[in-house]
C-alpha cells in the first residue's frame, strides 16, 4: 500500500519489538529517483487514510536501498537482524505515538 505513494519506489514492512503492543509495523522506504527524502508526516497520513489505525507502521526509515536475493526480492529476515542500519545513509527515522 506504501507503494501507491507518489513519492514511493518501493517499500517493506516488518514487525519491530514495542514494550507496549509487543510488535507495531515498521516501515523502509526506498524513495523514487530524485527524492532526497519524504515527509514522514505525510506517509503517516497516507497510511491513516488507507489502513485501520493498527495497521499503521509506528516507525518510518528511508533507505538507500534494500538487501536483495539473487532473484531481486527483498530479504526480509536481514531488515530484522539488521535493524536500523541496513543501509548508510539512512534519515528520517521516526517512531509516532500509539
């Protein structure tokens, strides 16, 4: 559904720890060519107006690119073992409230 941005190349969400849900959605963003970086604010309204409030990613992450197998599919399982520095440069990580 991230990728029905304007702004949104490609996208993948994983469930990251909470103390307080147990697991929320977090978001990489991989942003189309040209874009320095998105407005997570926006996204986050992106996201509000598409998806029930659960589904909402509480975490947003701009990537450079994502971790990729042969067949060019994104590798999930190393976003999760690498968390938030799966690539460099990284920005506009933020957490929104519950």
């Amino acid at each position: 559904m991230l990728c029905a941005h304007p702004a949104v190349s490609e996208a993948a969400v994983i469930a990251a720890a909470d103390g307080r849900w147990g697991e929320v959605g977090h978001a990489y963003i991989l942003p189309i060519p040209g874009v320095a970086a998105l407005d997570v604010v926006e996204l986050e309204a992106f996201c509000r107006a598409r998806l029930a409030a659960y589904k909402v990613p509480k975490r947003f992450e701009m990537v450079a690119d994502f971790p990729r197998t042969a067949a060019g599919k994104i590798q999930k399982h190393r976003l999760c073992q690498q968390g938030r520095s799966i690539t460099a440069p990284t920005a506009a990580i933020r957490s929104t409230s519950a």
